[in-house]
C-alpha cells in the first residue's frame, strides 16, 4: 500500500510540518503579550518607525538574495539604469 502523494511529496509529512507551524503561532501569539509589556516605556512613534525601517531593510534584502537585480527592474522599469531616478 502506498502512501498519498502531493505533487511528488509525502502527505503525511506536510501534515506534520503545518501543525509544528501551527504550534509554534499558538505560542507566539501566548507570548506576544509579554514582548508588548516590555516595550510600553518605548514611545509608540520610535516603534513604527523601527518597524518600518527593519520591514523595509528585510524586504529589500530578501529581494535582492532571491532574485537579485530583477526585482529592481521589475519595480522601477526604465530607471534602473540611469542615476536620476
């Protein structure tokens, strides 16, 4: 008897991958309370702008480490290789 496969993977192990993922939200989300009790000297501005930056900054590198220069080209079509854009 064989097992069940999705597009050439094991069913069964994708199961148990979303309920380790599943688990590990639950807990986040237990102990996100926690984190926001320890930030609450922190003014609530300097905290949207730390998360826009490091959201920025991460977006970009993730970009750059997975498609390299295409994703430019894809977002600023004919100012990629010029210097005034």
């Amino acid at each position: 008897m064989s097992t069940t496969t999705i597009a050439g993977r094991d069913a069964g192990r994708d199961h148990g991958t979303g309920l380790w993922v599943a688990a590990a939200s639950f807990v986040l989300w237990g102990l996100m309370p926690l984190y926001w009790h320890l930030l609450k000297a922190v003014p609530s501005l300097q905290i949207v702008v730390h998360r826009i930056v490091w959201s920025a900054l991460l977006v970009v590198g993730w970009l750059a480490w997975t498609q390299g220069r295409r994703w430019r080209v894809r977002a600023w079509p004919g100012c990629w290789r010029s210097a005034r854009c």
